[in-house]
C-alpha cells in the first residue's frame, strides 16, 4: 500500500469554554461578561472549573482558587456547575459524531477524538467532516467548538487548541516533522511542570532541542516516557482511537466552606458522597469491588485509602459499610479536613480480585 494512502485521518474536537458556553447561551443575562464556573469565592472558596473567554482576559484559568479568580476580575459572575445540562448537550453532541464514524473515544464531555479514515458518509475529507461537525455544533446547539486534523491523536489534539475559540486547523504529513520540532516541550504529552522545568534547565526548550537526543539518552534521562518523546518528536504516534475505552473508577468529591475536624463531622458528608455516587453508578450499571476514599488536609496534603469487599456493589448502603471501615482505620485523629471524596473501582468487567476482604493502606 501507497504511504501516503496509509494515513489515518484523526480528528480531535474541543468544546470552547464549554460550561460557561453553555451557561452563557441558557442565561442571555450572562453573555459578554466575565463568567466562572465552578465553587464560589465565598468562605474559604471553591475552585474555578472553566471561564468564559470573557473571564480569562483578566487571567482566570480552570483549577484556580476562586477566591484569585475574584481577586483578578472583582466583576467576574460566579455560578455553579449544572452537570446534567452538560451531560445533555454532550449526548447531542456524540450523535453528531456518530453521523460520521462510529470510531469515537470520548476524553471527557466537552472532548473527543474521532477516527475518520472510513467514514460513513463517504465523505473522504477529514477536514470537510470536521467543518461539518463544527456546523452542525453551532446550529444545532448554539455552541462553538474548535478541531484539529492531523494523521495521529497527539497531533490533532495540539492543533484543536491553536486558533482557539472556533478554531479549525489541518497539520498535514508534510508539516508534522517541523511542526513538532517548533512545539515548546511544555506540549508534549505527560511532560508537566517539574518535567518541562528540568528539560530547560538541561538547554531543552523545544521539539528541535529533544530531536537531538538519542531514544538511549531520552529514556536515561526521563524514564519510560522518554521513548514516546523520542517518537512523537519525529511524528511518530501509533495510538488508535479506542472507541470502548473501560471506565476504570468513578468518584464524587466535596471542598468544605469549613474544615472538617473530627470524625463525627465526616460521617454526614461522607454518606452524601456516598449517596450521590451509588446514584451515578446505578445509572451507569456499573458495579464495583473496590471503594476508595480520598482525605485532602487543610495543608492541602493528600491520602487515600481503599478497602476491597467479597462482592460486586453499587448500592448506597454497601459502599457506606466499606465507607465508615476505611473511615475508622484512616489516620485522621488531630487532622482538619478540606476535602472528601469516595470512588468504586474494581468494576465487574475487570478481573476478579480474590474473594476475601483486603484493607489497602497506602
């Protein structure tokens, strides 16, 4: 077969902004101005979970204190997220998807990347699919979002965020190589903060400068994931998309306006934790083994502590048994709490785990 012909066509799909789009296109009282949603800044304050591009002018971005945000733009609205209207628009949003390939991981409800390279309108064009998608977005849902086209995932991912909001940009074969070799190294995949700050303090600022490393000294000098920057720097990503991607875990989380400061206080918020994740696992018929609870302190020091049971679970009072055990050997006495948060993993589809009770403490 034709190299050329042998591409596969990807494409990566962004919403813009899409909580605050959505609350910006439901409430037109919001529209034009500086929105965030996420906790409010009130108390001790909640965290910002996405702004409105009229917001991150003044330099509000997602996971930030709300209490910056306000501080950056003291005229800023502050709402909280409705999860079930995002959910809804995403639905809609994947049917749009599924007009044209079947082909689909969803990375989260405002994002996904789509296999074109067959697709169901013999269309041929992932560039044209992804016009199309973008249009059918903005008239059937009033919302913008921004894709990349590219011939592998990592590629089509950094070109969905380049000519952001609305944005639609095609990095073809040809262009791949010297592409990469301009991309800060604070881009590439898995290279966070304490990466990207030792790769520059090591005379490695862009794609260009780890070209010049062997894969031998990338791995000696960044681990395992040295070889996927040796590759990706030379466009090489063979990642498929994986359309049945297995959920692993589900969990629910709370930040406390107070700190929680003895175990009497946790017990109510934990059930409500507890309560509102079996809900979210029976809609989702998933049954777990594994229930996990995490413990944030007000040094913002994190734990978590897991307790495997004999069977598979999903009801509120099961996962609440499990609950109060991890609660009760957990070392907390003395400790104030800012945040909680209880998950269930270990799903049924997944390998059994041996049938006897197991208390992970790590």
């Amino acid at each position: 077969m034709d190299a050329a012909k042998s591409h596969r066509k990807i494409i990566h799909i962004d919403m813009d902004a899409f909580y605050a789009s959505v609350e910006q296109r439901d409430f037109p009282e919001y529209r034009g101005k500086p929105l965030v949603v996420g906790g409010l800044p009130e108390g001790r304050g909640g965290v910002v979970a996405t702004a409105s591009y009229e917001a991150r002018k003044f330099g509000i971005r997602s996971a930030m204190p709300s209490k910056t945000a306000q501080r950056l733009c003291p005229q800023a609205i502050f709402v909280f997220p409705r999860f079930d209207a995002y959910k809804a628009v995403s639905i809609h949003i994947r049917e749009i998807f599924h007009r044209y390939t079947d082909i689909i991981e969803p990375l989260s409800l405002d994002e996904a990347y789509l296999d074109v390279t067959s697709d169901k309108q013999n269309i041929g064009s992932a560039l044209d699919i992804a016009k199309l998608i973008k249009q059918a977005i903005k008239n059937e849902l009033e919302l913008t979002a921004s894709a990349g086209v590219s011939i592998n995932k990592f590629v089509a991912k950094i070109a969905s965020d380049i000519n952001k909001p609305d944005g639609l940009t095609f990095i073809g074969p040809s262009r791949i190589e010297q592409f990469m070799e301009g991309l800060a190294v604070e881009k590439f995949y898995g290279v966070g903060k304490v990466t990207a700050t030792r790769m520059k303090a090591m005379g490695l600022h862009t794609g260009a400068d780890l070209k010049k490393l062997s894969e031998t000294e990338m791995i000696q000098y960044f681990g395992k994931p040295g070889k996927f920057y040796y590759q990706i720097v030379r466009g090489i990503d063979n990642r498929e998309v994986q359309p049945h991607r297995e959920t692993k875990s589900v969990s629910v989380e709370d930040t406390y306006q107070e700190d929680l400061v003895d175990r009497e206080t946790m017990v109510p918020e934990l059930s409500i934790l507890t309560e509102r994740l079996a809900k979210r696992l029976q809609r989702s018929g998933l049954r777990g083994k594994t229930v996990t609870v995490k413990f944030k302190f007000h040094d913002f020091t994190l734990i978590t502590r897991s307790l495997s049971v004999p069977g598979f679970i999903n009801e509120t009072e099961e996962i609440q048994q499990a609950v109060v055990i991890i609660l009760n050997n957990a070392p907390v006495d003395g400790k104030r709490i800012r945040l909680l948060g209880v998950g269930l993993s270990n799903f049924e589809k997944d390998k059994d785990g041996e049938d006897e009770m197991q208390l992970k403490l790590f």
